[in-house]
C-alpha cells in the first residue's frame, strides 16, 4: 500500500514538473501577437515607430550609401539625361601640355604627355596626342592673335578648337645626380586641370615619384622617374576631374553662346525667353551693342543648341534671319542677321 501511494505521488509530481516546462517554453499569447503587429507593420507601414535598423545585406531592396570615392549622382534628373551624362563623362576629352618654363626637353616632354594619354586612353577617355597639338599650336597661332588677341591663353584657345573637356597643364620639378658611381633621379609633379571654356582650375594633383635607379647615366634615372611617376598620378587625375565635372554639370552640359549685332536689349530678351523653354537652364553674360553672350546648359551636343537656337529665333522678331558664325569647342556664335 505504502509503495502504491509513493508512486502515485512521483507521477504527480512528475506531471507537475513537464507542464511547467511546457509552459515556461512556449511563447506567450501576448508575445506571438507583437511580433505579428511588427510584422505588419513592416509591410503596411501602418505603426510611426521604426524597427530596429538590420544589416544593409539583410534588407532586400535596400540601396547602399555610395562611398567616399563615389561621385554623387545628380538628382532631379530624366533617366535619358542621367545616362546622357554618365555617357559623357565616360568619353571625356583630355589635352595634357607641360606649363610653360618647365625644364624638360624635347624627348622627356614627349614621354610623360604620352604616357599620361596612354593611360586616359586605356580608360575610354578621348585625348590630344602630342603631335597633334604640337601642329595646332604651331597652325593655330596666327589665327589665335587675330581672333582672341589677349583675352585668353594659346593653350586654352587650342584646347576649346580642339574640343577638349580638360587640359592638364603638368608642372615638373626635375632631379638627376649621380652618387658612387650610380645614377638616380626624382620628380615632383603639380598637375593643374582646368575648363577649357573658362580657363577655372578645376583640380590640382600634387605628386612625387620614387627615387630612379640607373646603371647607365642619371638623365636615364631621371626618365624613368618622370614616365613612373607619371603613370602613378594619372589615375587620381581622371578621378579628380570627373567628379569636379559631374558636379559642375549636374543641371546640363555648359555652353556659351554669343549674338553678334545685339542694339536691342527688348529683342534679346524675347529670344532668351524663347530659348529658356528648350534647355535646362541659362545665365546671362555680358551683354552690349555689338554682342550678347549667355551660357546655356542642356544635356545633349552642340548640334542640339543650335537647333534649339534657331527654332528660338524663328520665334523672335527681329532675329528670324540669324545664322552661325562659326562654333569653338563649347562655343557657338551666331549673327542676329541685322
């Protein structure tokens, strides 16, 4: 009897003790039914209070902040515009010259512009080789006096005849000794990138190359150093110039236009009125008699300007008979026809 009674109360007490482990291991009613609200709230977003933030991998659909190194991409623009941009700034065009009183020579000046074009060309980017712009300087130059006289540089006239987005003008500090019987050599560079259509520096590299050995002479150290060098600061060149770029164009490429025989500031009006409608955005310039000049940014080429500028003269009295002049790089100038 008393063994039946022990083992009756084991099993009770055995029985009490599985339920109140069952119990203590199963989620509570309450709980169930907030995780459920969180739930739909994520999906509804009916509940104000935000979730504890997850991991970026964990989110789908989450966009991930940009980095540092990453130029922000514009906003308020059509995707037809943002690729018409991310497509420019992929085929940029470069003009890379040596800062007039460098004291290189014929043969080093050479090698480093090459250099630097055959990494910009590697790239994708367009570039002015040495020989072109050693024949443009030397053809140009008549042309450059009678047409800009002193209102711009050489360099910068040819770099906008040429059609260039940038021209690296390259500042070297040369060094070559020798020491026990060895020969090294050593560079310090400032690169300096500016707008072709204004002469503005857009960015400035400053860079010094590694010491140069050479068993031949120090002028062969020196040039290694300077095509080395060289090779080595390129990349945060186009990096550099390509963000500043992206900025300055976020709202439309900039051009300039310019309307000879302008003596009616009423009708330039009209017709910058009429124009504003078919680009993005304009700036009046100087403005007198003789001429206008407004810059104008829009996203497409040159062509596109004038077509606009035209279809905005047919609709301006007083200037339905104008025609272009000539264009320069960014530039395009029309006469009013009066």
């Amino acid at each position: 009897m008393f063994y039946k009674s022990a083992a009756v109360l084991v099993f009770f007490a055995a029985s009490v003790f599985f339920s109140s482990c069952a119990t203590t291991s199963l989620p509570a009613p309450q709980e169930k039914s907030e995780s459920r609200k969180q739930a739909q709230s994520l999906v509804t977003g009916e509940d104000k209070t935000p979730p504890s933030p997850a991991p970026a991998s964990a989110a789908p659909g989450a966009v991930p902040a940009a980095s540092s190194d990453e130029a922000a991409v514009p906003s308020g623009l059509s995707p037809n515009e943002t690729q018409y941009l991310d497509g420019y700034l992929k085929r940029l065009k470069y003009m890379m010259v040596l800062k007039e009183g460098t004291v290189l020579d014929e043969f080093q000046t050479k090698s480093v512009i090459t250099k630097g074009n055959e990494y910009l060309l590697r790239q994708g980017f367009d570039v002015v080789s040495y020989d072109q712009l050693l024949k443009n300087m030397e053809d140009q130059r008549s042309a450059f006096e009678a047409e800009v006289g002193q209102s711009m540089t050489l360099t910068q006239y040819i770099a906008q005849k040429l059609g260039a987005d940038v021209y690296v003008e390259l500042d070297v500090l040369p060094r070559a000794w020798s020491e026990g019987g060895r020969h090294y050599g050593e560079a310090a560079f400032t690169a300096n990138m500016f707008d072709p259509s204004t002469a503005e520096l857009l960015a400035s590299v400053p860079y010094k190359s590694d010491r140069s050995f050479s068993n031949t002479s120090d002028q062969d150290a020196l040039l290694n150093a300077l095509v080395a060098g060289t090779a080595q600061f390129m990349p945060r060149i186009a990096r550099d110039s390509t963000a500043v770029i992206r900025n300055r164009y976020a709202n439309g490429i900039r051009y300039q236009v310019i309307v000879q025989k302008t003596p009616d500031a009423r009708v330039v009006s009209v017709f910058r009125r009429n124009l504003r409608s078919r680009v993005r955005e304009i700036q009046s310039g100087s403005s007198a008699a003789d001429q206008t000049l407004m810059d104008v940014y829009l996203f497409g080429p040159l062509s596109d300007l004038e077509d606009a500028c035209y279809a905005a003269f047919e609709k301006t009295p007083g200037m339905e008979n104008a025609y272009t002049v000539y264009t320069r790089g960014k530039s395009i100038t029309f006469n009013s026809g009066n």
